[in-house]
C-alpha cells in the first residue's frame, strides 16, 4: 500500500465491466450486495462496443445492401443502382447501435446502484487493490469478494504492428471507407464475419488463413457452403498460408505471405490481423495474490470461476473455455451467486457457437466424430432447408439442420445448422442438449408454420424414422 494512502473498504469489486463483468454486477446487486465495478475503457467492454455488436451492425448493412441489389428475382425491378454512403453507415453502427446498447448498460448499473470506478487496477493482495487512473493518481480499495473479468485482446504477429493500414479487429470494424482491396489475415470467426460483411459492402477480399481449413470449429459440410458464397461474392481464400511481413506507404499495404514454399504477395487498402485473442491477465498484478495461472495466462477456476485465493473469482474470456460473450454471461451470474452463498455452479453440458457468415452457421454439443470417439454410439438426422417452405418463401434454400442423438434412447447430444436463421434455431437445440431431452420430445413439439424453425421438428422425425417432408 502506497504511504500516506487510505484505503477505501468495499463488499465485492468487480474488475471489468464487459459482458461477463457488468452481468455479474447487476446479479451481484440483486442478491444484495454492493458493488463497485472498475473499468479502464468503456462500459460493455469489447463485445459492446468493438466487437460482437458493432460488427453485425457491420453485417445487417451489408446484407440490406445486397438486398436491393439483388431484388429482381422478386419481381422488384427498374431499381437504381444503390450508392452507399458509408460515414453514414459508420454514424449509424456507433451512435444508434453501440451508444444505445452502452447506455442502456449504464442505466442499468445505475438503476442497481453499482457503483463505477474508472481506471486499471492493480493486485496488491488477496484482498488488496489499487486503481490507477490516467493522470498516475491512484486509490486503493480493500475488498471483500472480488471478481476478475478483463477480458481478452488481439493477437499482435511479427511484421503486422498494429498501426497505419495494419489493423486489428476493432481498427476493422472502423475503417474510414469501404476498401477497394482487403486482406484478412486469419480465417476464424472474426475474420470469416468481417471478410463476408465488406464483401457484401464493396471490397474485393482476400483471406489468408494458416491452417487448411477456414473456420475450423466447423464441421467441412458447413464451411463448404461459406466457401461458396465467399466464391460468389469474388472473395479470394487462400488456405495453409503464412503471413511473412507487410510494408505500406500513403496508398496502401503489401502483404507478402507463404504457400506451399513459394512466397507470394498481394497489394491492399487495409490488412486486418484477425489470427485470436489473448487474456489481459498479465501486468495487473496477479503474481501477488494466490491466483493460479496456466501456461496461456487463463486462470484456473472451479466450478463456481473461484480461484486458489478464496474470495477471488474470474470469468470469461481469462478462463478455459470458449471466449463466446453468453459463456461470460453464464459465468458471472454464477460467481456473483456464489459469493451471495447460493449453491451455484457452471453445469452446463455445452455452450452454444455462432458464426454470422453467410450462411449462418451454429453448433452445440458433439458432432458425430466427437460423439463417437466419446465412444457414443449415434444416429445423425438431417433435413435441408431447401424443403422448408419459410426458407424457400426467404429464397433462402442453402443448407441444412442436423441432429445428433443416441441410437438407444434417441437423447441428443449434438445439433449443427447451416442455413438462415441459424443464430437463433440453435437456442432450441441448446435446450435440448443441455436438458439430455430425446428426439421423441423435439418430434411431438409443434413447431408454427411455416417457420424456419420446423426443420427441428422435420429432423427429429427423421430421427424416429417417420420423415414427412423428406
């Protein structure tokens, strides 16, 4: 503790207030306990403000683009050709989207009397900390309980320093005009979003992704139908490719890259470095406390995101698991409980993933591989969207839904969809997988016609062997 400095006493502090930190806050305050949440940026963290939501803003108006382009097949004709005014789209995707969603997150805080300390803290023991603020002024708080929530940032690779026409995502997500040329280093879920949404608003793309496949946490038959559209929007993919180095000047940026031991180079506007994340749990004073860490910077956690230092808890992206937002959301409510003395626990079976790609793509639970070499023994069941009548109405046809059950008792262990709407159908699935029901429950649920969502009830019929419209 700094001389002369009087520290603050406080129930249970909160450090970040992103997606997992401002959730487990709000819960935290609800089972009364008062709370204080510091944030060194801006309230909503990355996901709010440079990431999930800015960037499907991003997507909506790229997608609303190509609709008017795209519109004669409807019957809607003599349309003049389209002119995007992208500052205004930029104005549209910070102040009526990311300003909105930002302060509703504030007025909730505030509404739960939360209350909001800014700056960056730093461990001084297991119930010690100080908060540094930008002008080297500083307070130190004793705490109670504390919840550790920083979060995540990108990954910085040699020769791609972030600055200039090199940006990472969140310099993506703010470009100050549509590229005429775009290269995307890293094919993941980021890079795969983004390089569909500039597409569709304009830009000629290339991606560059190091492994053989583009978005490798799906399965090859979903990222087939990415693959393709990314083909008819004029999107280059480059796979089994490294990214060697980058030079720029005042008009753009070369980035040279290998494949198959031949180097390669192709001029651009901007290159976005999109190859991950890592946990901001370094430099905050961690090695003071009795918090363990493993060999990637995430902290180790139980069940309740408790760590070895007992009134210390973490959550989201700076814990083993998936850096998926509703994961953080997940976790902070546990840990809130926990410290209320609530028998809560992170139990669930799986978690969800989306990839707003065009198609959507969306996976829970276990694949057929997975399920097997769990030493499951499975029926897969499939329906096409192409016999959806929503989707056909849509001229949405690409696609499928896909059931994985047990061939015993038909308990579904696994769904994936690739197709529209497949955000949102896999909350169904979820449900199911995490509630161990069976292919009979999804069969005798009537889904409303037409919607996209009766290709979960077509699947589990097909799965109980009586298919209707297959």
């Amino acid at each position: 503790m700094v001389v002369g400095d009087f520290a603050e006493e406080r129930d249970t502090m909160i450090v970040g207030a992103g997606p997992g930190g401002y959730v487990a806050a709000i819960r935290a305050a609800e089972l009364g306990q008062k709370v204080t949440v510091i944030e060194k940026e801006y309230v909503g963290g990355v996901c709010l403000n440079v990431g999930c939501i800015p960037s499907k803003a991003l997507i909506s108006a790229g997608h609303r683009l190509q609709e008017v382009k795209d519109s004669k097949i409807f019957g809607i004709k003599n349309i003049q050709e389209p002119v995007l005014d992208f500052k205004t789209t930029q104005d549209w995707k910070d102040h009526q989207v990311v300003d909105r969603l930002t302060g509703g997150v504030k007025m909730l805080l505030k509404k739960h009397k939360v209350e909001i300390v800014e700056g960056e803290a730093y461990m001084h023991d297991n119930h010690t900390l100080r908060v540094m603020n930008g002008d080297h002024t500083g307070q130190t708080y004793k705490f109670k309980h504390l919840i550790i929530a920083t979060g995540s940032r990108p990954v910085e690779i040699p020769g791609f320093k972030f600055n200039g026409r090199v940006v990472d995502s969140t310099g993506g997500l703010n470009l100050p005009e549509v590229p005429k040329e775009l290269v995307v280093i890293g094919g993941g879920y980021i890079g795969s979003e983004l390089a569909g949404a500039y597409a569709n608003l304009g830009a000629h793309v290339t991606i560059l992704e190091g492994t053989l496949q583009i978005l490798p946490n799906f399965e090859k038959d979903m990222v087939k139908l990415v693959l393709k559209s990314f083909k008819d929007k004029g999107v280059t993919v480059v796979t089994n490719a490294m990214a060697k180095n980058s030079e720029q000047d005042d008009s753009g940026v070369t980035v040279t890259y290998e494949v198959d031991g031949k180097e390669e180079s192709v001029r651009a506007d901007y290159c976005m470095v999109t190859v991950g994340r890592r946990p901001n749990t370094d430099d905050m004073g961690l090695e003071y406390t009795d918090v363990k860490l493993t060999d990637r910077g995430l902290i180790e956690v139980d069940q309740q995101g408790r760590t070895a230092a007992q009134d210390i808890f973490a959550i989201g992206d700076i814990v083993a698991g998936p850096a998926l937002a509703h994961k953080a959301f997940a976790e902070g409510k546990v840990a809130a409980g926990a410290i209320s003395g609530k028998k809560t626990a992170n139990d669930y079976v799986s978690v969800p993933a989306v990839c707003f790609t065009d198609p959507e793509l969306a996976t829970v639970g276990m694949t057929k591989a997975e399920a097997e070499k769990a030493g499951l023994k499975v029926t897969v069941s499939k329906f096409p969207f192409a016999g959806n009548g929503r989707a056909i109405s849509l001229n949405s046809m690409e696609g499928f839904f896909r059931l994985v059950s047990t061939k015993d008792e038909g308990t579904i262990v696994g769904a994936q969809i690739a197709g529209p709407g497949a955000s949102d159908l896999i909350s169904e699935l979820s449900v199911a997988v995490n509630g161990s029901l069976n292919v009979e429950d999804l069969a005798l649920t009537i889904h409303p016609h037409p919607t996209l969502g009766e290709v979960v009830q077509e699947a589990a019929d097909v799965a109980m062997g009586y298919p209707t419209h297959i």
